[in-house]
C-alpha cells in the first residue's frame, strides 16, 4: 500500500504529454517559460496579453483562444499544463476533435451558439491579422465590409435556436463553410503554430503588375488572393504576376494566349461580367491548343463576388482544363474553359472573348458560378503563379503525360516528339 502512486493532479495533461516526444515538450516549456516571464508571473502563467501579442491573434478571436487555451477558467492565466493539453487537442487531436475545438472557437461570445455576428467577429479578426493598414499599400481594404460579405455569404446557418430570431451554424454547416473557405480552414488551425512567415493560412500572394496598370483596375484584391491561395501550397502562394488584363491588353483571345505563353505554370483566370459577379478557375497546366480536356487534379473553380467559395474535383471525371484554337468542329468549341463537358462547361469563355457560359457541373461540383448560365464578360484577367521549389520540375512532367491523352492534331503531338506514343 505503501508503493501505491497517487492519483496525477491534472489526468489531461499526463494523457496529452503523450502526443509529445521529449523534445517537443522541452520546447513547449521553453517557449512556457519566455511568455511567463514576459507577462512578469514568477514563471507561474502567461497572461492573455503576452499570448495574443506572440501568436498575432488580434481580436474577439485571440480572446476566445485564449479563454479555451486555459480551459475555460476566465482567471487570466495559461499555465503550462493548459498549453499541452491545448496542443495537443488542437493540433494533434483525431480530425472530428479538431473540427470540434475550431468550432467552439469560433464561438467568440461563448454562448454555445455560432450566430452570424460570431462568423463576422472571426473574420475581422483574420482580416486584422493579415491585412493591416500599413501592409495594404493598394488600399484594397477600403472594401473591407465588402469583403466580409463575401465569405460570411457562403456560410449556412440552418439550426433553429429557441428564443433566438434567426438561426445559427450547426457543426455540419461549419465544416461546409471551411471546405467552401479553406484559407480560412488553414488559419483557424494554424493560431498556436510558431508565428512565422510559413504559417499556413496566413499567406497573401505578392501581387506583381505593370506600373502602368493601376491597381484600381484591378479584379483581384489581396482578400480574393488570399481565399483563392487556401487551396493551393505554400510555394505557389508567394508571387502571382499579371499576364493580361483585358482593359488593357483588349478582349482577344490571340493577345491572351499570347500573353500567357511567356509563362509555363499554373495561372488563375477571373472573370467579372455584366451582372456584377466575380469568378474564375486555377489552371494547373499551361494554356495550350487541345482538342480535349486535359490537366490535373490541382485545377479548381472558384467564386469571388457575391460570396466566395472554391471548388475542388471531385474526380468524377477528368474534364478539367480545355483550350480549342481554331477548330471547325461544333464539338470542339474553340474557347477556354474548366469542368463539365464540350458546350456545357462548368465555366467557359468563347474564343472571340465577348461570351461564354457557366453550368453546374459533377467535375467540381460547382453550381452556376453567375446570375445565369449565358455570361458577358466585362472584365478578364490572368495571373501566373510563379511557383517556388521543386514544383516546376514536377509540372513539365505532367505536362507531357497530359499531351500523350490526345488523338486528334497529330502534327502537334510530332512537333514535341510524342507523335509516336499510344493513344
């Protein structure tokens, strides 16, 4: 009886110690004892000011985390014992645990109902983090109610609330909210990462354009950016340069492969038309002359205005990329497009650049991406996206995997040497 241990004061923190190696908690508790001693507590506890200064997490947002960091005690104090057991729910935890803790984090008045005003106080909170006044030297966050708008457009809140006049996000209608919005995924999952500039959700894409291109003509905004870098990697969120813009380079088809040819990488069309809506599609593979679909399962849909969302392939077919040019065939409309199949694409854009159409589709699941399916475009824009790192040497071997799919424009398939491969 003698020998008999006593029972561990705090039972949660010796099963989290257990997500940890010994250098990761060595570490917890070194970075433990800076913030303690910052926040002048005898190296007992951080204060919520000295966490939300380290981790950058401004707002309704950095308070909320910090009341579940310390496990809801609302005494002001984070002990080290309260740091792991956060870590290691928040980031170590199974996925349903995860989605779990970001959800009740989100709940920034802690009432145990996500409302609209919870959503917009989350995204104030993000938009603080990486759009600050100084950092926005284009002005782009003049818009900012705007912006907000976009995205907590695309939120669905669907469960009744006694006593409350409209309803509020249920956990299933969150986690379509982060799959329509997966910037604001990685950054909601992000806020105890060390506070670096590879942080994932906290990328916002350098957007390089011609001096004499003012930014006020531009469609694309560092918001927009930033939602559509949620679905890409880190080394492809770092520099997008513009390629054509058709206020300045004219509506033509021929100047916009023209254009975008000076670059072989992934590019990001955007499309605002007559109705005012703003959309587009990420172009895994270089715009080239096909006579079918082609490209990879990187490419994506996606909205900007009125409400943003993404989306992916569902890999229910391989329709992804199209590019015809100068085909007399009616089933190969010459044009560029994404999704769906030939004349009834999940987007498309007519060679002659003055219409095109947007339907649902099963290639991303997208809905119509406008008002109505026929679309006049007003303005279009294209970026490449100057991918760092090993990814460009993966993208030309996939780009010619992708030649070999085609049957059709034999001559083309010789001038690159695959004239000979099986169709």
């Amino acid at each position: 009886m003698g020998n008999a241990q006593s029972p561990s004061p705090d039972p949660l923190f010796d099963a989290a110690s257990l997500a940890f190696s010994k250098q990761e908690l060595e570490d917890l508790r070194s970075l433990f004892v800076s913030l303690a001693a910052q926040s002048g507590s005898s190296c007992k506890f951080v204060s919520q000011p000295v966490f939300q200064a380290y981790f950058r997490v401004p707002g309704p947002l950095g308070a909320r985390m910090f009341q579940l960091a310390a496990r809801k005690r609302n005494d002001g104090m984070l002990t080290f014992e309260d740091l792991v057991v956060t870590k290691a729910t928040y980031e170590k935890g199974a996925r349903d645990e995860i989605e779990e803790f970001i959800y009740q984090l989100c709940d920034v008045t802690g009432d145990n109902i996500l409302g609209r005003a919870d959503i917009e106080a989350v995204l104030n909170s993000i938009h603080e983090a990486l759009f600050s006044p100084e950092s926005d030297d284009n002005g782009l966050s003049s818009h900012h109610q705007d912006i907000l708008e976009v995205f907590i457009n695309a939120a669905i809140f669907s469960e009744k609330v006694e006593g409350l006049a409209g309803e509020s996000m249920s956990l299933a209608d969150f986690r379509s909210w982060c799959s329509l919005i997966p910037s604001a995924r990685k950054f909601l999952g992000s806020l105890l990462t060390p506070p670096d500039s590879g942080r994932p959700g906290y990328q916002v894409p350098c957007l390089q354009h011609p001096e004499n291109v003012s930014s006020d003509v531009l469609i694309l905004r560092k918001e927009y950016a930033w939602h559509i870098g949620g679905a890409l990697s880190q080394n492809e969120v770092e520099e997008w340069k513009l390629l054509y813009h058709s206020a300045v380079n004219g509506l033509s088809f021929s100047t916009f492969l023209g254009n975008i040819s000076n670059g072989d990488g992934p590019t990001v069309l955007i499309i605002k038309d007559s109705e005012g809506y703003v959309y587009g599609g990420y172009a895994s593979q270089p715009w080239e002359r096909q006579s079918d679909f082609y490209g990879d399962m990187k490419s994506f849909l996606f909205q900007l205005y009125p409400k943003a969302s993404i989306f992916r392939p569902t890999g229910a077919n391989n329709n992804l990329q199209w590019c015809a040019v100068n085909f007399s065939s009616d089933s190969i409309p010459n044009g560029i497009g994404f999704g769906g199949r030939a004349n009834h694409f999940g987007l498309f854009l007519s060679a002659n650049f003055d219409q095109g159409h947007t339907f649902s589709c099963t290639t991303f699941n997208s809905p119509c991406l406008s008002k109505t399916s026929k679309i006049l475009p007003e303005i279009i824009e294209c970026w490449g996206v100057l991918a760092k790192g090993p990814q460009n040497g993966k993208s030309e071997v996939l780009k010619g995997t992708v030649l070999e799919r085609f049957k059709e424009d034999r001559n083309m398939l010789k001038m690159v040497g695959l004239a000979n491969s099986s169709d």
